[in-house]
C-alpha cells in the first residue's frame, strides 16, 4: 500500500471522529435582579421532574453546570437526570414508559432525539406565560429553532457554542515563530502554520489539525447538508468546494499533512495535540478547555478562528443546546419553570462566569466569560471575537451525512476534488433514500 493510499486511509478515520460539547465551573448571580419567572404552576407544590438527552454528559456535569442550581432555585422539584445511553436510549425509555419532562440536546441531535422520537411539543404559549424574552438571547438560536419547528418553539436556548483555534505555545516558541492573532484570514493561518513543520530527527510535527465533523456542522459559509426544497445532498456544488479547498485542503497541506503521515504511519489529531505535542494549532469547539483534563498540563492558548476574505469577521455557526418541555409530560408548567430560570439573566450569569458560553446576547453578560474559571488568564475574548455564521437548514438526515462529508475531504486530498464530491453526494443521497425507506 502506497503512503498516499495509507494516508487517505488514516485521514478518513479520524474526520469520522466527533467531540461532544459540555462545560462546567462555579459563578454568582448578576449584579440586577431579573424579573420572576411567572407560569400557571404552583414552585411550593412537590413534584420530580425528569431530564433526558442524548448528549452524554454524566450525572455530575449536568448537576455542576444546571442540577445544582434548579434545586436550589425550586427545593420542592426533585430533578432526575436520565442520559440516553446505548443499550437504553430514548426509544427505549419510550418503550418502557418512562416518565420525560424535559429534553436538552444541540442543534445537531435535536432533530434526531426530539423530532425524531415524536417528543416535540409547541412551547410559545408556555413562553408566554412564563414572561421568557426571546429577544435577550442570541437571534440566531431562535431562527434557527423558528426554522426547525416550522415557526413553533420545541425549546429555548440555554448555552452556546462556537469553534475557535488553539495553540501549542510551546511548539511556536521552539520554532521561532509568532503566535497566532485574532483577525486572521485562512491565507494567512496557512502561511504561518507552514512555518511550523519540521523534523528535529526524534518527532515530525505538523501545523494543523480539526475537528472535522464540528468545522463541518459549524461552517463558514453556512451550508446546508440537505437542500431544503429538493431533499438532496448539496455536498457537489462551488461553495462546498470553496470551503474544503480553503479550511482544510489548503492548510492541511501548508501545516505538513503528507510528511506527517510518511514520517509517522498516523494523521495528526486529537492523541497528537493534546498528548504527544506533535501538532501546533487545532479547530474545535470553544467548550473543550471546560472538558478536556489536558488543557490543564499544556502550554495553549486560542485565537479566533481565521476567516474567508469575502466574510471578514464572519466565525463559525453558533452550536447552541436548547431545553425542551416534551410532549408527553405531565408537568409541562414546572418544566417550564425550570426552563424559564436556565435562559434568565441569574442564570445566564451563573453559566458565562464559570466558562459556558452563554445563549444570552447581552455584552455584560459575555463579558463575564469565564472570570471563575481557571483559564481566565487565557485569551477568552477569542471566543467572542468573529460573529456568528447564520445557522442554515437542519434535516433528520445530517447527522447520517456526516461521515461522506468529512471523507470527501481525504478523497480530495488524495486525488481529484470533483470525484471526491461525487462520491460523497452519491454516498450521502443513498443514506437519505434509505432512511426514507426505513
């Protein structure tokens, strides 16, 4: 097998990779009083209240980040968190009779775990009655949940999420070269990690490595899996060849893809940033430094990530996680108690300061990111640097498109762009049909 096949080989089973985005830390309430929450519910009456997601956060992260602070807010609601895991996921909690109040997921996974388990339920009238102003949250989560419920609210942002890009400050500094800055165009991201490729006769390093599926989802140039109209994979069409030719192809092969993988027998990636330091930048989810244990040991930082030339300033989509009253609860009123005081300013507050992006779009608020975690030193403003990509259309099939989408990048990495995108438009529309059939 040739180095380039072995390559290729290597490339797609890493893209085929995905982070999932949680975060956690402590904070304190805002320096103003919001406005009670209101609902037709009785918070002094007892009552359990059960959680369920398919995002996989453990009990403690979901109790680190909202449990502790619903109870603390609402002592009479016993709140159970359920995570959907492989061997009892939603459609067996269904199957079984389980109790489900409340459902919180991304974006990404919505539409699979609520729509596609019939659990969706129209919260404008709850929202309504529980004085939620939409208009204090980022306005492009709320189209983007107006667009998927056709109009409808099946549920309210409560934190966000973007991609930025890290750095090893170590491998800069051994190389001699500057450290990445906020504002960078891809041109120029691809000029400097160039600078980063060396053999120093023990390691090869490379300059970059991603997040495929997160850079995918997240994208630029806000570029649908699924045309809305036709229900056709849009993979094979200018703009997505724009996109992978300019965030991965170009600084793939810029920052020493292909002398990484003769030297090493392996494609740069997570292993190879995060532990064995062979890689010098890395695009993934802002969320990270609040999961991953290595941020503490190495030397990083994060700048914004680099940015079309035609969309300066223009970052990725916004990855937002909405809670969701479910169709089948029997306590939709507490529920949305419970949902009203996750988007409110207090806890909006709670969420930015322990370093979870907050869904609110108040600068007092996003100004506060971060100033009771450990990494406030960091560059955190980074997160918030670039604006937000308009969130396009979401199908039930995106998450099925995902892997011949992030392997057209290490088909046209090997051979030829054009067939690299056929192919996965011939892969993505076979998934969807199929679907269909099922």
């Amino acid at each position: 097998m040739s180095w380039k096949n072995a390559s290729l080989m290597l490339i797609i089973a890493s893209l085929a990779a995905s982070v999932t985005a949680c975060s956690g830390g402590k904070g304190e309430t805002a320096g103003t009083e919001p406005a009670p929450v209101q609902s037709k519910s009785n918070p002094s009456e007892p009552v359990e209240l059960v959680v369920v997601s398919t995002s996989g956060d453990s009990e403690d992260s979901f109790n680190e980040r909202f449990g502790n602070a619903i109870k603390s807010k609402f002592p009479n609601y016993t709140i159970k968190y359920i995570p959907s895991r492989k061997e009892y996921g939603i459609k067996e909690m269904l199957v079984a009779g389980q109790q489900m109040d409340l459902y919180f997921d991304s974006i990404s996974f919505l539409t699979g775990g609520l729509l596609g388990n019939g659990l969706q339920y129209d919260m404008s009238d709850l929202i309504k009655q529980s004085n939620v102003d939409l208009g204090t949250l980022e306005p492009g989560t709320i189209e983007a949940m107006k667009q998927l419920s056709g109009g409808k609210m099946y549920g309210v942002p409560v934190f966000n999420n973007n991609v930025v890009m890290y750095y090893n400050k170590d491998l800069f500094d051994k190389s001699g070269v500057p450290y990445p800055k906020d504002g960078m165009t891809w041109s120029e991201f691809s000029d400097l990690v160039k600078k980063l490729v060396r053999n120093d006769g023990n390691k090869q390093y490379a300059g970059y490595a991603y997040s495929g599926t997160h850079v995918f989802r997240m994208n630029q140039l806000s570029l649908p899996y699924v045309d809305e109209k036709t229900g056709s994979a849009t993979i094979n069409d200018e703009q997505w060849k724009k996109f992978i030719q300019t965030v991965f192809l170009e600084p793939q092969t810029a920052g020493g893809w292909e002398e990484f993988v003769k030297a090493t027998g392996k494609t740069p990636y997570t292993n190879e940033f995060f532990k064995t330091y062979e890689v010098a930048t890395f695009a993934l989810l802002s969320s990270s430094i609040f999961i991953d244990k290595n941020f503490e040991t190495m030397n990083w930082d994060m700048v914004a990530l680099p940015t079309f030339p035609d969309l300066p300033g223009v970052g990725s989509q916004p990855y937002p996680t909405y809670f969701s009253v479910t169709s089948n609860s029997q306590h939709k009123n507490e529920a949305m108690d419970v949902i009203a005081y996750l988007a409110s300013d207090e806890m909006q507050t709670k969420l930015s300061k322990m370093g979870v992006m907050p869904a609110a779009k108040k600068e007092e608020i996003k100004q506060l990111f971060g100033t009771d975690s450990k990494f406030k030193d960091k560059n955190l403003k980074a997160i918030f640097y670039n604006q937000f990509a308009p969130i396009p259309y979401k199908s039930i099939y995106d998450l099925q498109l995902e892997s011949p989408y992030t392997q057209a990048v290490g088909n046209a990495l090997s051979g030829d762009m054009n067939t690299a995108l056929r192919k996965a438009e011939e892969e993505a529309n076979k998934r969807i049909q199929d679907a269909k059939a099922k």
